[in-house]
C-alpha cells in the first residue's frame, strides 16, 4: 500500500499568515493528489485534484504545488473560515490511502 | 448540484450486519462511480470501497475485505454498503463520495455521513 504522511500535524496560525502543509508519498503516485478540508462533524470538501487543480468554487488563495513524491498546500493569507483539518490523499492506485491530517487552529 | 444522502446507520451488535444506503441525486448516477470512506471518532479517513459506474468493478481496503460488500442500483439512484460480521472497529461515520469525471478514483462530492456504532 502507498503511505501517505502529512507535515505538521498541527499548525498554530493567524488571520492573514501564509501557511504550508507538506505530504509525502511513500512512492510515485504521479500528480493523483487531492487536498480535502474537514471542519468538525462536516464532511470533507475537496480542494484540490491532480495535486494544483482547484476545484470550482474554492478561493483562489488555496494552492497545490508537486515536486516527485512530495506535495504542497499552501493557503496565502489565512481567513477565519480557513481553520479545519487538512488531509492529502492518493488516488494513483487501490487502496486509495489519506494522509493523517493537518489541523489549523487559531494561534 | 450534487446531493448524497446516507442512512442506515445505528447501533448494532458484535458479530451482527447492516446495510447501509446513499441516495443520489443532481447528477447522472449510472455515469460514475462511487466510493464510501469512514471515519472512526475522531480519528483520520479511511477509503473503504469503490464501485464502477456499472458496478462490474468492485475494490476494498483490506480491513473490510470479505465482510463488506458495496452495490448499486442505477434505477433507484442509489449506492449501498452492506457490512457483516461487523467488529467494534468498523465503528464511525460512513460517507459516500461520488467519482470523479476525469478519474473515478478522485471523490469529488462527498455526504453527510451516516454513524455506525458497534457495541454489545
């Protein structure tokens, strides 16, 4: 199975900071690399497809950057609505594995 | 736009079965496939299953293989899980999640989740 690992696993940030969440895969996964946001007892929302495709709809301050086996999400400019939990996830091959998560709280 | 609706879920017994249900609708059911992903409480998703738009392909993570199985009915709009030999483990919140256009591996719209608790 592909592991997915996720860089912090919590991140204390203000309003207005520039922040950047870091998943690693375990090998080649191509550009097949979602970012979903998870805020408490909601569903996942997809932010990101094929590691920098924002999804309609997100604001553009959400980026997704690939670099081989490692990917980035970066917020520019953190808005209150921004504070949840972050969770890459492969979908390059079966079992389609998440990362452990990323939370953002208020610093 | 996309709705995904689960039900099904509750409180049920070691050892014992449940069927759990999404319906869907805002979108061309039978044109794509789907998944359903858990989460324990307060823990990390877990992908569980996926099934072909045609539900001729089926794959599960290898924690539910050969207890779990999903199906679909492309008449009735509507994705089903149904669980047995059910474990306290398997207890959390089951969401459905529709395929992507581009991939179907790629869970694009996700629902509300339904809660399975197992416990005696």
């Amino acid at each position: 199975d592909i592991q997915m690992t996720q860089s912090p696993s919590t991140l204390s940030a203000s309003v207005g900071d520039r922040v950047t969440i870091t998943c690693r895969a375990s090998q080649s996964i191509s550009t097949w690399l979602a970012w979903f946001q998870q805020k408490p007892g909601k569903a996942p929302n997809l932010l990101i497809s094929q590691a920098s495709n924002l999804q309609s709809g997100v604001p553009s301050r959400f980026s997704g950057s690939a670099s081989g086996t490692e990917f980035t999400l970066t917020i520019s400019g953190l808005q209150p609505d921004d504070f949840a939990t972050y969770y890459c996830q492969q979908y390059s091959l079966y079992p389609f594995t998440f990362g452990p998560g990323t939370k953002i709280d208020i610093k | 736009q996309v709705q995904l609706v689960e039900s099904g879920g509750g409180v049920v017994q070691p050892g014992r079965s449940l069927r759990l249900s999404c319906e869907a609708s805002g979108f061309t059911f039978r044109s794509y496939g789907m998944h359903w992903v858990r989460q324990a409480p307060g823990k990390g998703l877990e992908w569980v299953a996926v099934i072909s738009y045609d539900g001729n392909n089926k794959y599960y993570a290898d924690s539910v293989k050969g207890r779990f199985t999903v199906s679909r009915d492309n008449s009735k709009n509507t994705l089903y899980l149904q669980m047995s030999s059910l474990r306290a483990e398997d207890t959390a919140v089951y969401y459905c999640a529709k395929g992507g256009h581009s991939s179907t591996w790629l869970m694009d719209s996700w629902g509300q989740g339904t809660l399975v608790t197992v416990s005696s």
